[in-house]
C-alpha cells in the first residue's frame, strides 16, 4: 500500500515536472499542445475512490495551472475527465469485471482497450480544454482541429509511455 502510494505521488511530481518544463513549450504552428500530465488519471487503480479521484485530478490541474499561470482551465478539464473516468470504466468492463489489484494499463488491460479508454477521455479532456481557453465559439472549427490535433499528439506520447514500460 505504502509502495503504492509513493510510485503515484513520483508519478504525480513526475508528469507535473515534465509537463510545465518541457511539454508547455513544444507548440507546432500553434496546432499541436501535448498535456501528457492526464496520464496520472488514466493510470490510478480501478479501486481509486470517486472523491480521491477528484481530489486527485483537482491538484493535478490546479498544479499545471498554478506553473503555467492559466486560470483553473487545467483544474476544470482534469476533474471533468475524473467525473467521467468511473462511468467509462464501467462501459468499458469486460464481462467478469476488473480483477483486484489490476491497473487500467496496456499491461494488464491490453493495449487495444487502453487505447479506446485514454482516446475517450483525452478527447474529453482536451475539448474541454481548448473550449474553456477560448471561451467563445467564434473559432470553433479551429478550436475543434486543435483539440483533435493535440488528442492525437497527447495519445501518440501516451501510447509509447504504455509501450517502453511494457513488461515483457
């Protein structure tokens, strides 16, 4: 349990780090923003209470907010996908439902229905993202080709973390 919680709080510090000093400055043609920080969501347990789920989201962004200096958008998107993150897993279940002590990761749930999980809620998250960050819908086509743009920049990035930690 202990062991547990130290790997997602390096995990958290982790992202959060590599996030506000790496990935906020990789911007191409104003198109292409990664925030791999959602990977923390996408991996805790299944057994992650709803309200730690949340609270847990709400510092994540709030953290990415507080380096990147944006208003909440982060805090607002990042606890939107933790809302929603409970239901997908019950969609998503597989017939016996989710064995105890697994993760919903490529290694244990495979990487096809790891890629349908991440791809929904980093769609999710990024709509909400880039919506919130314009707050107007006088650009919403390009507003919507960012945020499906950076999902597939978000997705390659989180995809290939799932492949170099696979355990073979």
């Amino acid at each position: 349990m202990i062991k547990e919680i130290a790997r997602n709080l390096f995990n958290f510090i982790f992202l959060v780090l590599l996030q506000v000093v790496l990935l906020n400055h990789v911007e191409i043609n104003g198109l292409f923003n990664p925030y791999l920080y959602v990977l923390f969501i996408l991996l805790l347990p299944f057994e992650t209470p709803k309200w730690l789920l949340l609270v847990t989201a709400f510092l994540l962004g709030l953290s990415v907010d507080w380096f990147s200096q944006s208003l909440g958008i982060h805090a607002f998107a990042s606890v939107a996908m933790a809302y929603v993150r409970p239901h997908l897993l019950d969609f998503l279940a597989p017939r016996d439902g989710y064995d105890t002590g697994t993760k919903p990761n490529s290694e244990f749930m495979g990487l096809s229905w790891f890629f349908r999980y991440a791809l929904i809620l980093v769609l999710i998250h990024h709509f909400l993202l880039f919506f919130i960050q314009v707050f107007t819908f006088y650009q919403f086509f390009e507003t919507l080709l960012r945020a499906i743009l950076s999902s597939a920049f978000t997705l390659t990035l989180i995809v290939l973390s799932q492949l170099f930690t696979l355990k073979r």
